[in-house]
C-alpha cells in the first residue's frame, strides 16, 4: 500500500488540484482518532474485559486469521477509515496486555453497548455515559505522564492531539434492538428523544473537555439482520419488500431521523467545532437492495451460523460455536466464501461489506455537510 502511493505522489496532486476548487473538502489530517460505540466499530474492548463473551474461529479469519476481538471475519468499517486516514487500528481502551499503543487515538467502543445507562440484563456494562467517562480518565492519565516526562510520549497522544482529533460515533442500535424484547413498537419510537437526550449529554462533556471534530454514524437497517428477522419476522406481514422486519427499520429511521436534527443543532451551537453527520442506513439498505450490483451474492443470511437457509441463523449458537441441540452436537459454521455474503454472524457484517460501507462513506456523497475527501486517488489505490 505504501509503495503504491508512493509511487503515485504525481498523480495525487494533480488531482488534488482539480478536485479542490469544485467541491468543499474535508481535513482528513487528524493527528488522532478517539472512537466511541457498539460492537460495530469494537476493535476489542468487550472480550478484553473478560465478562465472559469470547469470539471463536472463524471470526477473523479473513484479515487477522484468528479471533481480533471485532465481529466479523475480518475488519471493520473503522479500520477501513482509520487506513483510509493513513492511521493505524485503533486499539481497545481495554486492552492491557501486549504494550498497546495510544498514540494515535483509542477505541472505547464495546460490543453490546447502548447509548443508555446499562442495566442487570445487558449484554455489556461500558454504555456511552461509560466511554466518555474512560475517555477522560484516558485523557487525565496522558496529561498525567506528560508533566512526569517525555519517556511515553511514542504511546500516548500528544497534548494537542485531543482538541485536533477525530471523535467519532457509531452507537444507538443497541438501545433500539433490546427494546423490542420487552416494548412495543410506539413505547420504542417514544423512547429516542430520551436516547438521543443520553447521547447529546456526552457529546457536550466531551465538548467541554476540548472535542472539536465530530464523526457521527447513524444506525443501520437493524429490521435486516437475520437475528431480528428470525426472531420477529415469522409473519410475512411483519416483513417489507427486502424482507426486512418493517418495524425495527421504522425506528432505525426515527432515530435516524432525530440524530440527524440533534447533528444539526449542535452544529449551530458548537461553531468552532466540525459535525459530521453518516447515512449509514442508506448505504446498507442500498447495500442490501442491490447485493448483486457490488458484487454480493446473499444480502441477508448469514455467512456463519447454524440452520441453513434461508438465514442461517439461530440465537442458541453462535458463530463458531458447537453445542448440543435437541440430542445432537451441531457448530455453527463459516461460509466458504464470505466475500459472497454481507451479514457475517446474522448481528453484524462481513469485512467485504465493511469495506464496501467505507468506500461509499468516503465518496462523501452520504454526510451532512457532504464532503469530497482530498485523496479520491490515493483512497482508491488503499481499497
Ligand atoms: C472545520 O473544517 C474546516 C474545513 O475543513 C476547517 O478549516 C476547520 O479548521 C475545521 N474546524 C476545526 C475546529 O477543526
Ligand atoms: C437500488 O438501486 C436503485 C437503482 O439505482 C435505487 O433507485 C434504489 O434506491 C436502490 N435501493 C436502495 C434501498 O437504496
Ligand atoms: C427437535 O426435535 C423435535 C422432535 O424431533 C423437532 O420437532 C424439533 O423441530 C427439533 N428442533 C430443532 C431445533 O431441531
Ligand atoms: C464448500 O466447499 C466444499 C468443498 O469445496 C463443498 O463440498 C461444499 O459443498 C461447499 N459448501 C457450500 C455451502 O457451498
């Protein structure tokens, strides 16, 4: 990769030079990412912190080629964007062992979390409130080592990193799919202004604390993940036209709908900061709608499960795992090709359709203010 875009430095600038005039740019030069939110940008931090999650072979198998702590076969959209930004992976907050380095930004986000307060039931305790308070424990213990001496300085960022960096989002998809076990469908939609309050509350501490630029994914279509489908989608009725459970897209795009005016909001108020709206619905339905024209073969079943078709997925096991179902051993098994499927566990996505969701991110085309990124060339090489 670096010899490729070494290699055409000439090139880039040229089209740098006619792309700049045209269209408003975005500074892709952060000297640091900060990441916050659900196990779809978790690059570790939920099976670092031993709760009793763990991730089986063949997670990760496609870019790690062993479990990596995300869940996926290989990377995710994250990665995809911190290459992208010539940065390296974020590693997870709660990662401790194997000299993990901070220099370049950290991970909060943690599978299963919600933008609200966890509860006894969750599936994971480091809700948002959680991660913004790790990050200003993270934040104070640099500031800490910083004033002792210089000797961290390759691990940690440096002072002026933190009001430079990249904050980015991805988080609320949680707080809607646990809603569905225990509320009906209005209760759901009546509950997002209280989610979004929780989110906007965070983002503000993190504000006061010196945050300036905003990176904020909206949810995806949560009514096209097999586990939803599977397990709300047994009437027809129930499903739309993609065969996607029509109540949980319905308040993906609510939430969407109030994240994109609380984006705005905070835009007007915050104007010395960058807010940075993402439609990631829109690239994953489109994803999902037209699998065949990227190059997909199976828009909804999962590449790794157990079941068969037409989803492949069924909630007493897990990808990777064996366990005894009704008197016999069965796994749940990777596909043979995951480059074919886009849902990789019937929750989360393949590293194919990952890096095809941050390709489209890149164009631009799918944020409030659209952007055109300044290295079309160079970003093309890295994909
Ligand atoms: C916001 O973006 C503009 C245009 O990319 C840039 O000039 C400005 O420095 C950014 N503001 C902050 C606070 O980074
Ligand atoms: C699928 O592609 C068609 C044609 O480009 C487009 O009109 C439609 O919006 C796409 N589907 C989705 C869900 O985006
Ligand atoms: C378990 O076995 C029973 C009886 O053979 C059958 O009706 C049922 O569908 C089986 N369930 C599963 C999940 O295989
Ligand atoms: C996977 O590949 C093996 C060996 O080539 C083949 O026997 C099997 O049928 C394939 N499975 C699927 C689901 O395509």
């Amino acid at each position: 990769m670096n010899m490729a875009s070494n290699s055409c430095t000439y090139p880039k600038l040229t089209i740098l030079l006619i792309i700049l005039p045209l269209v408003s740019s975005i500074d892709f030069n952060y000297p640091a990412v900060f990441n916050f939110g659900d196990s779809n940008s978790d690059t570790g931090n939920l099976i670092a912190a031993g709760l009793g999650e763990d991730l089986d072979p063949p997670n990760g198998q496609t870019y790690f080629r062993k479990p990596s702590g995300r869940f996926s076969d290989g990377r995710l959209i994250v990665d995809f964007l911190m290459d992208a930004m010539d940065l390296p992976f974020l590693n997870a907050y709660l990662e401790a062992i194997g000299a993990p380095i901070f220099r370049k930004g950290c991970n909060f986000a943690a599978a299963g979390s919600t933008i609200l307060p966890a509860t006894a039931s969750s599936v994971c305790p480091f809700s948002f409130g959680i991660q913004v308070a790790q990050f200003f424990r993270f934040k104070d213990k640099v500031q800490e080592l910083q004033a002792k001496s210089r000797k961290s300085d390759k691990y940690i960022p440096a002072q002026d990193y933190f009001p430079k960096a990249l904050y980015m989002f991805d988080i609320g998809q949680n707080d809607l799919a646990g809603g569905f076990y225990s509320k009906t469908l209005d209760q759901i939609l009546a509950s997002i202004p209280i989610i979004l309050s929780q989110f906007e509350d965070g983002i503000a501490k993190l504000y006061d604390q010196g945050a300036r630029n905003y990176w904020i994914h909206n949810t995806g279509p949560l009514g096209c993940l097999p586990q939803n489908i599977v397990k709300f989608g047994t009437d027809p009725s129930k499903l739309d036209g993609l065969g996607c459970v029509t109540s949980h897209n319905q308040a993906s795009r609510l939430l969407n709908l109030q994240l994109h005016a609380l984006c705005k909001k905070l835009q007007g108020q915050y104007q010395d900061a960058n807010v940075t709206y993402v439609d990631i619905f829109t690239i994953k339905s489109n994803l999902i709608s037209n699998y065949s024209r990227y190059g997909f073969e199976q828009p909804l079943m999962a590449c790794c499960g157990y079941g068969g078709p037409p989803l492949n997925y069924d909630s007493r096991i897990a990808c990777g795992q064996t366990k005894v179902l009704n008197g016999s051993s069965v796994t749940a098994k990777g596909c043979n090709d995951s480059t074919e499927y886009v849902n990789w566990d019937g929750i989360h996505y393949t590293e194919a359709a990952n890096q095809y969701v941050a390709s489209e991110i890149l164009t631009g085309k799918y944020s409030d203010p659209p952007f055109s990124d300044k290295m079309p060339f160079l970003l093309k090489l890295k994909f």
